[in-house]
C-alpha cells in the first residue's frame, strides 16, 4: 500500500533528523551540566545520580542479573552505568552513535584522563559495596580489565551492532541510561528500538532501564536543543511489554526543583527490571 511506504518514509527521515541533531552534541558541555552538582551531590541522599547508582547497585547484587557478558547501550561519555556491573560480569562491552563519545571513553580507558574526574563515583560505588573509598583504584583496574569493547551502535537498527560483536546466543545483560527517550523521535520509534535490542540479547536475560520522564527537551551542548519523547510511567510499562520483556522491578525518583538547573525540563526519572521472555 502506498500509505504504508509513505509511513515508514517518514519515519525514518524523522529517525535520521535525530542522527543528524546528534552531531552538534558536546561531551565536556553535557557530563558538566549532568555530572557535577547539584546532580551528582553525593552528599545528599535526594541528588539524581547517588539515586541512579544506588539503582545499579540493587540490581547487581540481588543475584539474579548475571552471566558473561554485560553490554551498555548508548553509553555517551560517561562510565557510572557499569561501575557495579563489572564486578559481576567477566566482559563488559561499552557502546554510543558518537564517535566523540566513543573517544572520550577510551581516552579514561587508557590512561584516567578525561574531561570529567570519575574518583567520586567509583569512591561512592566501593563505599555501596561496603568497601573503602580507597578500593576506588581496585575498581579503576577491574574496569579496565573488563571492559573489552567501546563500540558503535544505532539503536535504530535492526542490528544494533556490527554482526559478530557479541557471541551467538546474545548478551546476558543490557544496561542503558537516558539513551532511548533521548534518541528516538516518538514512542513508536522507541518500542521498536526495544525489539532491536531485544536481538542483542539472550532469552532470560535481563534489561536493566534508565530513563527520564516528562523530558520534552535536553541540552546536548550550550546551545544545542535536543529533542526527547515525553513518558509517563504508563508508558514505559507498556513499551516494555510490547516489546517482548517482562518487567521484574519498577522504581521512580522525583526531581526535587532545585536539580531543574536549566539543562533540561525532566520531572522525574525510572529505573526498570526487565527480563527478556524466555
Ligand atoms: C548517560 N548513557 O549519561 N543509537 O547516562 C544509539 C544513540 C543514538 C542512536 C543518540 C542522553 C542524555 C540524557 C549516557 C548518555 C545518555 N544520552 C546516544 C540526559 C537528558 C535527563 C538526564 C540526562 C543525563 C547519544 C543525566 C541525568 C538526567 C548519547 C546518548 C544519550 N536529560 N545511541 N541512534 N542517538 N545516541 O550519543 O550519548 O544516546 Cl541525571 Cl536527569
């Protein structure tokens, strides 16, 4: 049917208008609005990022999210989403649609520079743990150790990732913060993202979801409006569905007004559990 081409036409230009809104995007600008305080407070028990590990954390010591092979999803120019994870795992693959992210962590990688000090995340992390902060260099040298990949990735994709980067039967688990709200252009294109990384995972494993909600609009440089999908808890429960998992855990954070620093409109954020169905 013509109306059907025309449909699926128009999709993907809006999916390539997003691809191209990424290319402005300047990693030093956004972990500076999203990575220093009052977001990342670690003082204060009711600041966004202390809330977002201690959500990794819970995960990755309940027992149940385990395996050989942890992939995070659009991962940006950060490195908090995996600071618990590679403790479990025995290789963890890092992955963004930027090649300026993509460097950024492999510069922290090789030799710790970047343009952000992680020490206070992974201090935070050990001390989650009920380690010392000083184990923070122990975690330093685990992450190196497993971190085996920064790859490209378009979750827009059927593959998200080039064939052959993961073994056959898939990841065991996916994490991914912030990244499928933030670069898709509707609801629908994000559910069909889900189904694309749904491909890079095995049956029974899990998906570990971080998201924003409300979100209409995020600065990805000074000057640089990215477009966000808007969703509501609803939402996420029944893309999740849609798209094949079952949903294990569901916990929600609420922005208090002075973390509204002018860098986005979010009103709160979610934290999901997923499994893929069997
Ligand atoms: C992070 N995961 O900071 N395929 O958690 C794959 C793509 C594609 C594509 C773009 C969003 C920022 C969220 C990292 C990075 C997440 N990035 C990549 C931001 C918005 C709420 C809020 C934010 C951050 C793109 C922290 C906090 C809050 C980026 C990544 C999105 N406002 N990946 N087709 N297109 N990307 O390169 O790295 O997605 Cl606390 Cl509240």
């Amino acid at each position: 049917m013509p109306g059907d081409g025309e449909e699926q036409g128009g999709a993907e230009d809006a999916v390539e208008a997003m691809r191209t809104c990424y290319q402005g995007f300047d990693p030093a600008a956004y972990l500076q609005f999203n990575y220093t305080p009052p977001r990342a407070d670690f003082q204060r028990a009711d600041s966004v990022v202390p809330w977002k590990l201690a959500c990794l954390h819970r995960a990755f010591s309940e027992g149940d999210v385990r395996g050989e092979v942890l992939v995070d999803v659009g991962s940006g120019p950060t490195l908090y989403q995996v600071m618990s994870g590679c403790e479990v795992f025995g290789r963890v693959v890092l992955t963004d649609f930027l090649e300026a992210n993509r460097r950024e962590l492999q510069r922290w990688l090789k030799d710790g520079s970047s343009s952000l000090d992680w020490t206070p995340y992974l201090e935070h992390v050990c001390q989650l743990e009920g380690r010392s902060p000083s184990a923070s260099n122990e975690k330093v040298a685990r992450l190196r150790a497993v971190v085996s990949d920064v790859l490209p990735i378009d979750i827009h994709r059927a593959c998200p990732l080039a064939p052959g980067s993961l073994p056959p039967q898939g990841a065991d688990c996916l994490v991914s913060c912030f990244c499928l709200e933030a670069a898709s252009p509707d609801v629908a294109s994000l559910q069909q993202a889900l189904v694309h990384l749904s491909s890079m995972l095995r049956p029974g494993g899990h998906l570990l979801l971080i998201g924003a909600l409300g979100e209409s609009y995020y600065l990805g440089a000074t000057d640089l409006h990215i477009p966000v999908v808007v969703l509501d808890e609803a939402e996420v429960c029944s893309s999740l569905s849609s798209s094949g998992y079952l949903l294990q855990q569901l916990s929600i954070y609420r922005l208090p007004s002075d973390m509204s620093v002018g860098v986005d409109d979010v009103t709160g954020v979610f934290f999901a559990k997923a499994r893929k169905q069997q």
